[in-house]
C-alpha cells in the first residue's frame, strides 16, 4: 500500500522532471513542509514557511478588494520564477522554475498537481 507521503514525493518528482524545475514543494498552509525535491543548498523549511506567508498575504490582499482568492502568485526574479498555489484547505504547491523557463507546460502540469494533491489530502 503506498502511503501519503510516497504519493506526494511522487507529485513532486514528475515536477522536477518536466525540465527547468529546479525545486518544488509541498507545505501545510501553515508553512510546514510535507515533502520536498530541493536542491542541497535550499532550506525547505524555509522556503515553505515563506511561501506560505506570501500567499496568505496574497489571499487576504484579493479578499479585501473582493476579488476572489487568487489562483497562483508568480514571484519573478532574475534567477527564476517562484510559483506558489494553493492545494485545498490544507496544502500549498510552491515551484521555483529557471528565469528562462517557459511556463505553460509548467502551468499546466502544476494545476493537475494541485488537483491530485486536493485528492490525496
């Protein structure tokens, strides 16, 4: 039988390998790291707690102008792309793609991961 957290680094390692995923991330809304592909020099359980802030802050900015939660916060950068999604009432998504990535593959595959992940959790 596979457990939860087997079918979440399962989510997460057919992320990394679309290509031009560099780390992604499954968190509590909360901030708290479920699982994780990073590389060794991310600290996961800061990149979740911060990804979880910024998209709190995010919903809460949408909610006081009454436009509907937010589907995704894309933070761009020089060095890349920081997705955060959230994934139900539970869960967030976070992805950090390379600055020259391309994003609608990477879209639309983070979409069906937050659908399994909704359906996991």
């Amino acid at each position: 039988m596979t457990t939860t957290t087997e079918m979440l680094q399962e989510i997460l390692s057919n992320l990394k390998n679309l290509g031009n995923v560099e780390a992604c991330a499954i968190a509590s809304r909360d901030g708290l790291l479920m699982s994780s592909e990073m590389p060794g020099s991310v600290v996961g359980e800061t990149f979740a707690a911060m990804s979880a802030t910024m998209l709190g802050a995010a919903e809460t900015a949408a909610s006081e102008l009454d436009n509907g939660l937010p589907s995704r916060v894309i933070v761009e950068s020089k060095n890349g792309k920081l997705i955060c999604m959230g994934a139900g009432p539970k869960a967030l998504l976070v992805t950090m793609t390379a600055s020259d990535a391309g994003l609608g593959l990477i879209l639309l595959e983070l979409d069906k991961a937050v659908e399994h992940i909704k359906e996991i959790l």
